[in-house]
C-alpha cells in the first residue's frame, strides 16, 4: 500500500515520501484495512520498529478532532512531540507536569503529547479540553501491567472513554500474551504481527561461542587466563561481543543491571573501541578527524551542563565513541547521548532497561549481560517482555542488514534460552486491586463528581481494564476499605441522603460520599492520600511550634510516599543521626517516635540536601558529598516544588500560617 493511497492531505503525504516513507510496512498496510483512518479503534501489537509512529500520524491526521498522544516517560514525550512537530501545519503541544491544573491552553493544539499522569490530573482539575478529544493513541499499552504506572493508566483510559463517548482509541505494543484481551477490553480490532523491517536472530553467549537460534554459531574465544584479577568474565564476554559489532560497522547496545556496572562497562569499552571502528568501516560516514570532532562537541555539551563527576566521566567516554545512559544522568545528558548514537556519532552506549522502555535507540547488536536484578533484598529474573524489549532495539532499519540480539550466560546457556528466547512474553494483568492504588482513584471519583456511592463508584470501575479481567463487584470489599480509610484521614465524609438527589451507598443507605476541602485539595494537587495525611499531620504539628522553619517544611514533604527514597549509607548513617539530632526541634516528627526510622533517616538526608540547595550550595557540591546522580538531584528538586505547591494549597484549607513553606519553594 503506497502512503499516496491515504487519506491524507498532500503536503502530509510529501513529508513521509521525504522520510522515505512510500511503501507501508505489512502491520500499518493491516491497521489502515482495519480502518485506523476512519475513526476506527484499533490495536498494534507488533515488535519495535516496525512502524507504530507512522500508525499513530496516520489516526491522529485522520481524526474527527485533536488528537492525544498518551505515553509512560516524560523523555519518550519529548521524543514524540519533536517528531509530531515535523508534521506540516500540525500545532503539537506536550504536558508532562504541572499536576494541579486543568492545563487549559491544550486546547488550543491539534496534537497534544502528554503522560497519562498529566492527563488524569487534567481531568481531575476539570479539563474540559478532554471533550473535544477526536482520537486518543496510548503507547506502551502494555504498561496497564506495571504496579506503578498501571492504575493510572487505566482509570484515565476508563475517564476518557466516558467524558468522550465516542472517541476513537488507537492502542500500541510490544507483542504480549493477551493482546487480545486488552483489544476487547478497548473495543478495538487487533493487529498482531511478527513482522519487522530488519531480520533479527537471538542468541545466548559463552565465553566460546555464541548459540544463535537459526542454528548459527560465532566464536567469541575468551582467553579466561589473560582477564585481569579485577575483571570478570560476563563483562569481558560482553566486550567482546560489542567490539566483534563495531568491527563490523555496527552500533551496539549493552544492557547491565545497575548504573555502577553502566558506567564500569563503559570504561571497560572506551580501552578497545577506538581500534574495533577503525578494524570495521567505522560507524558514522565522516573520516575519523570528523568523528572526533563531531564527539568533543556532543561531549563539550555534556560538560557544559554541569561541572559532576558523573559528567566528566561521561563526557571523557563521549570523546571515546561509548556512553552510559541511567536515570542517575540529568535528562539534558540523557538527551545527547541518545540523539549522538542516533546520529551515528557514538557507536555504543551502556545502559540500564530504562534506556528499552520505549526511546528510540536501535542498533546493529543488543547485548544484555545481566538478566536478574535486585528487588528489595533479593535478586530476581527480569520478565521476558522486558528482555524482548531490549532484544527489539537489534536492526536499523535502512542502515542494517538485520540485528543480533544476545544474552550473555555463561553459567547454563540452553537453559537461558528456554527462559527467554523460545519464551512467549508474560499476559498484562491489572494491578488496580490494590489498595493504595484504588485509595488514590476512589478519592479522585468522589472529589471529580463521578460518583458519590460506593455503587456508583463500582460503576465508574466497571470500564477498567480490571473489571474487563475480573467481575467488578470482586472490588467492592476493597473499595468499602479504602473508603473507610479516606474517612479516618478526613478526606472522605457520609452525608445524609436527604440532602441530594443522588442514590444512596449500599453499605449506608442513608448517606452518600463527598469529599472534604482536604480531600478535594489532595486530588486536585495529584498526591496521594497517604502523602496528603502525612503533610496535613505535618502542617498542624508545625503550627504549634514556636519558629517552625524552611527545614521543617522539607522535612514534611520529603517524609511522604510522594518523594523518591535517597539512599542512606552506612558510612553517612552517623552524620545524618547527627544532624536529625542537631535540627531535632526544627523537625515535626521526633527522632524516638518515627514509625520507621531509617525510612525517617533518608528524609531527613533528602530535607538537608534540598536545605543546602536552597541556600545556595551547588550541584556539584551536592552530588560530590552525598553520593547522588545529578539526575536524583534533579528529580528531587522537581518533586520538592511539586509538594511543597501542595503543602501551600493545604495551609490555606488549613488556615495555617506558615509562610516558610512558599519562601522555600521559591528558592528551590
């Protein structure tokens, strides 16, 4: 099917033909039949590249009204929207923040990029933008089975579908067992395809050979005698299996579990790299002095950004043709390093599985070392999706012949690929019966207006993805929980039915649900209730002492579920007990009463390097004494000005005075 067959106007239809897009991919020619451009819903569930951009432009151009672009990572919506904005005439506009607004001049776009956090909040803020809404594509749908992003996603997909009846829904992913169930659930026709526009094989490596699954094999021959004490096997295999790519005249990728072993991987490639590309064709079309020049530029970026030692260390591994990529970089950082591999300017980047989660970095050869990481206190594998999404960067479309994908596991190579290689990816379930979870959503119901019983609420439910999975009134005992517990936070109240027209809650035919100024304010500042209760607990101690101070205000926010844990080491234990000792009465929970004191320790680390920030210390100085990624400073900074907007709002539903909480913020 030829792009010019579309439905498209004509100066769409030269920008793709200027991309090189003439031809439709077998899964987008399917999308089209199944009518993505007539308002039709539809699923995708295909393998990474094979043109779920393309199916997304062509809905969203063809749509009875804007089009929202719904995706899991702020860095995949900047993506994104600088690819939405090539579209001629196409006024794209993107939201990832700013979580207690209606973000109303949305409106005034015909593509809106946001997260599905931006837009739940948007709608419990009363957006009415959402009603306009022709077309509504969500990526990385199969996300409805994290435990994190799953819920949110959704409840806004069951909101939208109901303020906009009608709407045409365009969902895309990854290949997962119940793609079908998903596409049901979401009214849509399913396109489920292996297809891809570059031959993949899969492999598992040993320190011998590498085992492909077409029956191939490749020698790898590592010398274990000639390995330095220092180093170990699997990093040396990998090494090896990267260099054999860049030799060749490909781009690599490298996956590890942790961003100590990224950054080491890195180091360990930029010894060898160098004389692998110049084995090869080497990996960007310039002659080497261009090369050099165009990776001291992308590296002078880097340093200009900030003078960390992280940076340093990754500006010195840009010079060499390899990065590093882990949420502990600053996203400016980030967003060099995947733009320069794109560019062909860096031939291998080493990353954790963030990098796999949807941004668009492919190259010649995947490999990925580590298949287990920690959760909490114990190593477990990771899940077979996850792997097949690092797997799927293998291939460049245009620029490879095909893509190798391989698993190092040196330990027992047939039985990894059994796990992995000949593995169907594991079937999405919902994680919305969880109570904190549901706490979150059954107070945003009562606060927005959409319900205000408990049937109502089990009605509003009965559009998810969980009642698609399970029978909604499976809910009811948790929802008649969590509505008990939004009552003894004060955020939740019975009112005598009398006093509406509404119908009465089957638990209490008497009363119906609404919410209380704190409850209402806790949903429209988008923190949770458990957040809200700590700040609300922590703003009434504050007003009864004697000079509460900016401290004490970060203290407050940083104690929440809401702010990222910081890592406290045993060797910082004692100054931190030191300085919660020093700051005791400037702190609203007392050191001998915190319900979980190390959990307390690490807020108070937070509320101290965010202090030091406000009084002027640097980023470097930060990152230096307190062992954080200048990323982590970043987040921390971004949540801190999030809930102390939050900490503000409730001191005026409060009428408390505490003044200390808006000068901090202004000087974060």
């Amino acid at each position: 099917m030829h792009v010019g067959e579309l439905p498209l106007a004509t100066p769409h239809v030269a920008h793709f033909e200027r991309q090189g897009i003439e031809e439709l991919y077998p899964p987008q020619a399917e999308t089209v039949e199944a009518g993505i451009c007539d308002g039709e819903n539809v699923m995708a569930a295909i393998p990474t590249a094979s043109g779920k951009t393309l199916i997304a432009q062509l809905a969203m151009l063809t749509a009875d009204g804007p089009g929202l672009y719904i995706v899991p990572l702020r860095a995949l919506a900047t993506e994104k929207h600088a690819t939405f904005s090539d579209l001629p005439g196409a006024d794209v506009g993107i939201a990832t923040g700013d979580y207690d607004s209606p973000a109303a001049e949305l409106a005034e776009h015909d593509i809106v990029v946001a997260t599905s956090e931006k837009v739940d909040s948007a709608i419990r803020n009363g957006a009415s933008w959402v009603d306009d809404i022709g077309c509504v594509v969500v990526d990385e749908v199969h996300l409805l089975g994290q435990t994190d992003r799953g819920p949110t996603l959704e409840v806004t997909l069951a909101h939208l579908r109901r303020l906009t009846p009608g709407v045409q829904l365009v969902a895309l992913s990854a290949t997962v067992a119940n793609a079908d169930e998903i596409a049901d659930w979401l009214g849509a026709t399913l396109i489920e395809s292996d297809w891809r526009p570059v031959d993949l094989r899969t492999g598992v490596a040993d320190t011998e050979s590498v085992a492909y699954d077409d029956g191939t094999t490749e020698t790898v021959a590592i010398d274990e005698g000639a390995i330095p004490p220092s180093a170990d096997l699997e990093t040396e295999t990998t090494a090896a299996l990267v260099d054999r790519a860049l030799g060749d005249g490909g781009q690599s990728l490298a996956f590890v579990r942790s961003r100590r072993e990224a950054e080491s991987l890195a180091d360990r490639l930029t010894r060898d790299v160098d004389d692998a590309s110049d084995a090869g064709e080497n990996s960007g079309d310039a002659d080497d002095d261009t090369a050099a020049e165009q990776r001291e530029r992308v590296a002078s970026e880097i340093e200009s950004l900030d003078g960390t030692v992280t940076g340093q260390r990754l500006a010195d591994c840009v010079r060499e043709g390899v990065a590093f990529h882990h949420a502990g970089l600053r996203s400016g950082h980030r967003a060099l390093v995947e733009s320069a591999f794109r560019n062909r300017t860096l031939d291998a980047i080493c990353a954790t599985p963030t990098l796999a989660a949807g941004v668009n970095v492919p190259a010649r050869r995947v490999v990925v070392r580590d298949q287990q990481r920690y959760t909490d206190s114990a190593m477990e594998w990771l899940p077979v999706l996850e792997i097949h999404q690092m797997c799927g960067r293998a291939g460049r479309p245009h620029l490879d012949p095909y893509g190798e994908a391989i698993l190092v596991g040196l330990d027992d190579p047939e039985a990894l690929a059994e796990r992995y290689l000949g593995a169907e990816p594991e079937a999405v379930e919902s994680k919305l019966a969880s109570e904190a979870a549901l706490r979150t959503h059954v107070l945003s119901i009562i606060a927005s207006g959409f319900a205000e019983t408990e049937a109502g609420i089990l009605d509003v439910l009965s559009a998810t993805f969980y009642a698609h999975q399970t029978p909604v009134d499976d809910l009811a005992g948790i929802v008649a929980a969590v509505i008990e517990d939004l009552t003894e936070m004060a955020m939740v109240v019975r009112e005598p039915a009398a006093a509406t027209n509404e119908e009465s809650s089957e638990s209490d035919p008497a009363t119906v649900l609404s919410a209380t100024e704190i409850g209402a304010t806790v949903s429209t500042q988008y923190i949770t209730p458990e957040t809200g209760a700590r700040i609300v607990d922590g703003l009434r101690t504050a007003a009864k002492m004697d000079a509460p101070t900016a401290l004490t205000a970060l203290e407050i926010i940083c104690d929440t579920p809401d702010m990222h844990d910081t890592y406290l080491g045993n060797e910082e234990r004692a100054a931190i007990y030191e300085y919660a000792r020093q700051h005791a009465d400037e702190f609203t929970t007392a050191m001998t009463e915190a319900d979980d004191f190390e959990t307390w320790l690490e807020a108070v680390k937070t509320a101290r390097i965010l202090a030091e920030w406000s009084e002027g210390a640097s980023i470097e100085t930060l990152v230096e004494q307190y062992r954080l990624g200048p990323g982590d400073l970043d987040s921390r900074l971004e949540r801190a000005d999030w809930l102390l907007g939050a900490a503000d709002a409730l001191t005026d539903v409060l009428e408390i005075a505490f003044p200390a909480v808006r000068r901090v913020r202004d000087q974060l």
